[in-house]
C-alpha cells in the first residue's frame, strides 16, 4: 500500500508540474503528421493520394469518408491500384486539372466504369509564362500561378465543373481531383472544397501543407538529379520553390479572392456561381449527419 501511495504521489506531482508549466495537452490534427496518417490512401503508381474523409467542420459534423478523393496523375496506375479505387472506393469521377499539353503526354490510367474528364485549371500558355518566371524566381511563379487559380476565366472554369460534379454524384460514389504533383491545382480545389463543406481554415492549411511530406521522395529525387547535372545551388533553390508547397503560396490564391470577391467564401458563390442551395446540397450530401 505505501509503494501504491508514492507512485500515486509521483503521478500527482507530474501532473501539477505539468499543469503549473502550461504544458499543452496533445488536440487531434495539431500537426501535418496527424493528418496524414488518417487520410493517406497508398497506391502503388500514384503519390499524394488522400481521402478527405473525417475532417470536421467548424459545427463539430464530419465529412463522409471514401467520397472525396484527391491525388497527383494517376497515368501510372497498376491493376491492384485499380482495383482499390474501382471496388473499395467505388470510384465514379476522376476530374484532371493538368494543361492540355501534359494530358496529351501523360494520360490517365483506364479505370473500368469511371468517368475521366479533362478540366485543365491553367493553360498552355499561362503556364510558359509561368515558367518563365520561375527562371528567375520560383516562389514568384508559384504566386503567380496561384493568383490565377483566382484571376482566370479558365481556373474558375474548370473548378465550377468540379463542383459540378460533386453535386450530382450519387451517395455512394467517390469524386477524384488531381494534377501533375498533387499539391497546386489539387491543393486549391481541395481547400475550395472544404471550405463550401465549413471545414475550418486551420484545417484547411494542414491538409495543404501534408503534400511536402506525401512528395518528399520525389523531391528529393529530382533536386539530386539536378545537382548531379551541375545545378548551381540558386538553381536548386529556385526549382525546390516549384516543387515544394508553402503557406504564402495559398495565401496568395485567397488574398486574389479576398480582392476581387470579398473572401474566399465569396470567390465559390460569385466566382464560382456557386448558390446558398448548392452549399447546403454539398452539406447535405458530404457530411455526416
């Protein structure tokens, strides 16, 4: 009994020390690592794929798991990857976002029953220009880039067809969005998404930020390529800007909305032509009751 008593002392001490510190206590999604380890889908030919499934909303309701799906190019599915997205996911949609030039080149795998719709978010020609940029600058093409997610008739486009979509996509039959890497196009329509479902912004950032982890393989693997070549450590950096997501980057996509809409909320009605009904559709359909 006396040993019992001091480990219950020791504990109560801990524990004061602890609360006397300020020592935070762990909250569920407090870090990218969290998030990522609820939400990653594995597949064996493509990265960065992610069910948005149990993110909750700022009313404490959840979003309805297997449904929303989001990914980079999906040209290198092998047939149990397939089969994953055909029977567990019931995979209806696949909406690509990639330019006209980068579908043609690398197309999506076939699925048996699904529909593949072509949505490019940025031209051919938006996308030189912002590669040009990125010549000089990789964090200014990025913001740029982002910009016109916003700014573009053909991003708010493609993204009003995603929305599309997904409000009239049966109950038990998922969506997919993606681009090349994942982390842009994909990113900002993830985030367009979620907030329509009320997810908090916090929320919305994490979920962003996680491509750097899902990608790191391949970003690793492209910047030693081109350091073995003879990239000069400016270029290194300046091609990791491109590769790479960051906080500012989706700020500038909200901060074009918060110019020219008001907010975020008001690029998906007046950009977007989104209506009160269709957000309360996407609720009614998405989240879990």
């Amino acid at each position: 009994m006396r040993s019992i008593k001091k480990l219950m002392i020791g504990l109560l001490a801990v524990l004061g020390l602890a609360l006397g510190m300020g020592i935070p206590t762990p909250q569920p999604f407090s870090s990218v690592e969290t998030v990522q380890a609820s939400h990653q889908i594995k597949l064996q030919g493509a990265r960065n794929v992610r069910d948005l499934g149990g993110y909750q909303t700022s009313t404490k309701q959840k979003v309805k798991p297997r449904l929303l799906l989001r990914s980079a190019k999906l040209a290198s599915l092998t047939h149990k990857d397939k089969q994953l997205l055909e029977h567990r996911y019931h995979l209806q949609t696949v909406v690509d976002l990639r330019t006209p030039a980068v579908i043609a080149r690398t197309p999506d795998a076939k699925i048996p029953g699904v529909q593949l719709l072509k949505e490019p978010v940025v031209s051919d020609k938006t996308m030189v220009s912002v590669n040009r940029v990125a010549a000089v600058s990789g964090t200014k093409s990025m913001v740029k880039m982002y910009q016109s997610f916003v700014t573009t008739a053909q991003a708010r486009h493609a993204y009003r067809q995603l929305f599309l979509q997904l409000l009239k996509a049966p109950g038990n039959r998922a969506t997919l969005w993606h681009c090349s890497e994942g982390k842009d196009r994909t990113g900002f329509g993830t985030a367009l998404v979620l907030t329509a479902l009320g997810v908090p912004q916090k929320t919305i950032y994490q979920d962003y930020l996680a491509s750097n982890t899902y990608n790191k393989a391949s970003i690793n693997g492209q910047l030693s390529a081109l350091k073995h070549q003879g990239a000069s450590k400016q270029a290194l950096a300046r091609k990791k800007a491109t590769l790479i997501v960051k906080r500012s980057y989706l700020d500038a996509a909200y901060h074009a909305a918060d110019k020219r809409y008001g907010s975020i909320q008001g690029y998906l009605t007046k950009g977007l032509g989104l209506s009160k009904s269709n957000i309360a559709q996407l609720r009614q359909h998405y989240l879990l009751k």
